[in-house]
C-alpha cells in the first residue's frame, strides 16, 4: 500500500491531518515483451479534515515494467 500522507499547515490543528489505512493487491503480468504490473489499493481516511476531503479511496494502477537501460 502506498498511502497519501497529508499535512496542511495553514489548517487549524484538528483539521490538519489525513491519514489512511488500506489494504491493496499487485501482480506484475507478461503481455507482449514488456511486463505490466497491475496494483488495485482501497483506503479509509480515519484521520481527515472535517470539511474537507474524502473518506475512502481506490486507486487502480497500470505500470510498465521497463529493462534496465545501462546492462
């Protein structure tokens, strides 16, 4: 999981801080010649802002796999 830690410091002090928990899955998987790794992340904000922002999260992510260029 790679959560959004957020601080804002101009906020007051209560309503300053997001933290989430979540749980998340990655697999890499070959399609043609170059590996794709595939994550799916779902997030619960128990530290948020009152007025602002979110309480769940889901993010979905699609990163190539690119060889090492200086082998």
């Amino acid at each position: 999981m790679t959560p959004n830690i957020r601080y804002d410091w101009k906020a007051d002090k209560d309503d300053a801080l997001t933290l989430p928990v979540g749980l998340g899955y990655s697999n890499v998987y070959k399609t043609g010649r170059l590996p794709l790794r595939v994550a799916a992340e779902i997030q619960y904000s128990f530290i948020a802002p009152d007025n602002v922002g979110s309480d769940w999260n889901f993010r979905l992510l699609f990163i190539p796999v690119i060889p090492n260029p200086f082998r």
